[in-house]
C-alpha cells in the first residue's frame, strides 16, 4: 500500500514537472500544450495558483483547457476556475464575463450557484470605500438578491445574505456623508432632504437612529436661521442699550448651532458681549440659576445688578432666586402660566416699546 502511494505522488509530481519544463520560468504558457491532457493542463492551472504571486499565470492554463479540450468536463471546471483566478486577481470585470459565461452556458449545473455569487462577489469587493461612486453598490445589491432568490437553500444564499444587508449599510452610509457635507456648508434643505432619504429608504441600517437625529436637528436649524423673527421692537431696544452702555448679554437653552444662526436671522448677534447656553453650564437647566450666573459673571457684574428678559416661568424663579430683577415677555407659549408670571415679575410687557429705559 505504501508502494502504490508513493508511485502516485511521483506520478503527479512528474506530471507537473513536464509541464513546467515546457514552459521555461515561472508562469510562462508553454508554446504548445496539445501533446498534454486536459487533466494535466488543468492541474497545472491549479499548481499556479496556489504557488503563483500571480493568480492571473493560471488563467492562461484554464483557457488552454477550454480551447483544446471544449464541451468537455474539464473545459466546464477550467472556466469556473478562470472566473475565481481572476477573482482572485482582482480583475474584476472579467470575473464577472466568465462567470456570466459560465452561466450562459451550463445554467442548471450545479457550480452555477457559484458562479451567480462570485459574479455578485466581484461588484461586492470593490464598494469598501464610501467617498467612492455608489453605481458599484447597486449592482451588487441586485446581484446578490439573485442570488438569494435563484439559489434559496446554498451556503451561496446564506452568505450573499449577509453581504446584502452590510451594502445596503454601504449606501446608507453614502448619503449619510453627503447629507453631511451639505451641512457643513450651510445648506440645510439639502442635507434634510439627505436624512430624510436614510429614514424613509434605509430603515434597517445601523444609520438610521443617527439619520433621525440629525434630520431633527438641521430642520430646527432651519427654521431658526430662516423664519424664527425677533419679538416687536427688541432691535430698536438692544439698540438703545447699546448706545446707552449697558453690558448686554444672552442666555439661552439653544445649543451654539441653533442659537448663531437664529441671532445672526434676527439681526442682534453683535448687540451682544457675551453668548452662553445651557450647554457652556454644564448642561444645567433653566430650572437652575446656572447659566444666568455664568452670563453675570462674563459680563464682571453681580447678580443684584442684573435684570433679566425671560418668558418662561421656570427660569424667571432661578433668576429670581439669586437676586436678579425679572422683566416678563409674553410668549403664547406660556399663556398658560401668565398669571403666576405676572404675579412674580417685576414687569411686564407685551412688545419691547414697553421696556424699561432705565434698568
């Protein structure tokens, strides 16, 4: 037994030796291989890609077959086989036009699964890069979901499943990038539309929480730096405050990204020394006094110097309870409240024609 063994590996030892020594170095086609079977041939094909750095040095082998030896078992294998080594090779497109070959011509064999997959396969391999055309992405999608429709019960189907949902990320993540982009430079409808599409198309993908957040946001953005209006006559007054030297600043629940541009809407930004929020307080609150403690203490004065323009309840009682004189605006936001707002401000006012001159 042992003896039988051994003889068969020389035998294929010998047999791939012959072919090498036709072919001169490494890779090289030798210049006829008719005098060879389809099997060595085939098998020489194999030994190069294994051993080759080049898996494209077995193409030529596996063409070899199909060309001498065509309608054979061996001719079907090799073009399977020319489909994977240019996988393999990362020439893409023409794994794909063997494996569509193959395809064509053998469609109930049963390595046709195979060759529907790595036909999907080499459209999948190339999508690793978002900032990259999505045309890619697209055609994999449609290819493995072939696959997954032709070849329900494979291991082909399984992993073309898989592969499918990680794409269909792929492109969630693309328009998640360029609805970024349109945020960065200022063009709000566009980068909502941008979100909008990931929520409405893309719901399965991990980006969709992310999708539905920032489509709150830059909707809000929009809204503050393009209809938000400042209340009756507050520019004429900041104006003159401004003009009389007072120290004026802002405190606000807004976050930055909604409060510039809203400000900036209105025409008040400059009026201002000091901007904070409830973000620069530690995310503390209105309920708190915090950020109006913060906005005194930018400005250098004490709280007793302070009076403070508010229409909501709860922050005119934190004002309040650190000694700051409170001047209520109506907002039809707090109608609710305006009785406890009237009983606990200092004033009251409608529009800023009302205001105080001397604070």
């Amino acid at each position: 037994m042992t003896g039988i063994r051994s003889g068969y590996l020389v035998a294929a030892v010998l047999s791939v030796g012959l072919l090498a020594g036709c072919g001169g170095r490494g890779g090289d086609v030798p210049e006829s291989l008719e005098n060879f079977t389809a099997e060595e041939i085939y098998k020489r094909g194999e030994y190069e890609l294994e051993n080759s750095s080049k898996p494209k040095d077995a193409v030529k082998y596996f063409t070899e077959v199909e060309r001498l030896y065509p309608y054979s078992d061996w001719a079907k294998r090799a073009l399977i086989m020319q489909a994977y080594s240019y996988h393999r090779a990362r020439d893409y497109e023409e794994a794909r036009a063997s494996a569509q070959r193959f395809i064509d011509t053998y469609p109930g064999d049963e390595d046709a699964a195979y060759a529907k997959y790595l036909l999907a396969l080499s459209y999948y391999d190339q999508i690793d890069e978002v900032g990259r055309d999505q045309g890619l992405t697209f055609q994999a999608l449609q290819s493995l979901r072939e696959v997954i429709e032709e070849y329900p019960n494979t291991e082909y189907a399984r992993s073309s499943i898989l592969k499918f949902d990680l794409a269909f990320d792929h492109l969630a993540a693309k328009e998640m990038e360029i609805g970024r982009y349109y945020l960065k430079r200022g063009h709000y409808t566009a980068a909502i539309n941008r979100f909008r599409v990931v929520v409405e198309d893309y719901q399965t993908t991990t980006h969709t929480p992310e999708a539905l957040m920032q489509e709150w946001d830059d909707m809000a953005r929009v809204a503050y730096s393009t209809v938000v209006e400042a209340k009756p006559h507050a520019v004429e007054y900041l104006s003159y405050l401004k003009r009389s030297g007072a120290k004026l600043a802002v405190a606000t629940s807004l976050p930055p990204a909604l409060r510039e541009p809203a400000m900036k809407h209105v025409g008040i930004f400059d009026y201002f020394d000091q901007i904070v929020s409830v973000d620069d307080a530690n995310d503390v609150g209105k309920d708190r006094p915090d950020v109006f403690l913060l906005a005194a203490g930018r400005l250098g004065v004490v709280p007793e110097q302070c009076t403070v323009f508010e229409d909501l309840l709860v922050a005119m009682r934190s004002a309040k309870s650190v000694g700051m004189r409170v001047w209520a605006i109506h907002d039809d936001s707090s109608d609710g409240d305006w009785p406890d707002i009237c009983g606990l401000a200092d004033g009251v006012l409608f529009d800023f024609s009302e205001a105080p001159r001397s604070l």
